[in-house]
C-alpha cells in the first residue's frame, strides 16, 4: 500500500512513518519541505495521487482555542478534501482521549477537526489516544515561571509514541471502522511526577514544585477526565521505562 502521513516528522509522526515502512508499505510524508501546505491546500493534490490511505498526525502548539480550531480545521478539511479527489480510499486521524468530555482550550480545536473527519465523504478511522510519555518532557521545558520549572497536576495514562504509531499504521492498512477502541498506557501516572521524573533525568537540581494550572482543560485533567474507560486497549510500555530508555 502507499499510506501518506500528515506530520509525519512529528513526536508520533516519525514512529508512524517507521511502522509504516516496517509494515512493508511505502510512506509519503506531506511536509512543507517537499512542497505541501495543510493549511493552504498547496501540494496536497499531487502528493497523494496514487495514495491508498491518509494518516493524520499534523499537529499545532497552542492552548488557544481559537488558533487551534482555526488550525484544525483548516489542515484537516484541506486534507480530507484532497484525499476525496484523490479517490483515497481510507483516512485515520489521531485523537486525544476525553476531548469531548472537556472540549476547552487546546482540546477544543481537536473535537472541530473530528468533526472534520466525521462529515467528511472519505471512509475514515479516529483513534483517540492518551498523552505520549514525551508530554511530560515538553512540560517540563515548557511550564516555567522565570527561570523556574513547573509541575502542574493532572491524572494521566501516557502511552509509548511508537506504539501509537505502530497502531495508526495497523489501521491505515485495515478497513475503515469509524471510531476505534481508545488506546493508552499501561498505568495511570501523576502528570507533576513524571515532570520531577524528567528533570532528575536531565540533571536538573532545581526545585521543581507542582501547581495547579487554572484553566479548564487542565481541570478536566486533574479530574481525571483525560483517563480512558475500561474498553481501552493498553499498550505496553510504562513512563519509568521510556525514561531509561532515553537517559540510559
């Protein structure tokens, strides 16, 4: 099969693609370096001609709720819309576990583009996930206060990036099934520790104290309402051993 991936160098673009080609089928990755825009449409027409199936990991970072619906729906249509001319046979967007049950900030844009997918006239899969061991890591580089790094609270079940690309990659290459069984990790995990996880790992010595970020996304979080339910598949791999994996 020729699969195409949008984000494809991204946290769990670059493992998608890998398990893409470990699959045996061939990637084609829509970047801007080789000429394709999602938000404009540009390239996206030529790039999947010949195409089998679309894979959807384009990502933006913003909590905004406005630049990310704006976002969304923008790449999102655009490459749905491409996909149906192309007479693409199957799209899989990736998703994020519990969205529509605090559909704020960030999380707000991701409910718009599943709309997006849902209303759209190509055969399609949405596979909502949990957050990625790397979030942990993106936070601890990302919450700061001056030169102080922050934990904020939250109830998480974070799940290996590559096995998450191994899955869209599954799917992509199997039949359409509308909403697929949620995935996530192994275990719930404190989102404060594993940032005070990571910045042991670094070497930082610094405090690194745990705070309560005010907005209604990551209430919802603190809430558990991020958690998958009992039907979620579970991958394999827990935080504390992708942390030795990358600070061996």
């Amino acid at each position: 099969m020729k699969i195409a991936i949008a984000g494809g160098t991204g946290v769990v673009g670059r493992p998608t693609v890998q398990a893409v080609r470990d699959a045996g089928h061939e990637a084609v990755i829509l970047t801007r370096s080789q000429g394709v825009d999602l938000v404009t449409g540009k390239g996206l027409d030529a790039a999947l001609d010949g195409v089998d199936a679309v894979i959807d990991t384009a990502n933006i970072s913003t909590l905004n709720a406005d630049a990310a619906r704006s976002f969304f729906t923008a790449a999102t249509g655009n490459l749905v819309a491409a996909a149906g001319r192309a007479g693409v046979g199957h799209v899989v967007l990736l998703s994020i576990v519990g969205i529509d049950r605090m559909p704020y900030d960030y999380y707000a844009g991701k409910v718009a583009q599943e709309n997006v997918v849902e209303q759209s006239p190509v055969p399609w899969t949405i596979q909502r996930a949990t957050q990625f061991h790397e979030f942990a890591a993106q936070m601890f580089e990302r919450a700061k206060a001056g030169p102080l790094h922050l934990a904020p609270r939250a109830r998480t079940q974070p799940v290996a990036a590559a096995e998450v690309g191994e899955r869209l990659a599954t799917l992509a290459a199997g039949a359409p099934q509308g909403r697929a069984r949620d995935f996530a990790g192994p275990r719930e995990e404190a989102m404060d520790a594993m940032v005070k996880a990571c910045a042991k790992a670094v070497g930082h010595r610094g405090w690194v104290p745990s705070i309560s970020i005010p907005t209604k996304q990551m209430k919802g979080m603190r809430e558990g309402l991020a958690l998958p339910g009992p039907d979620a598949d579970l991958g394999t791999q827990t935080f504390a051993e992708w942390v030795a994996q990358q600070h061996p």
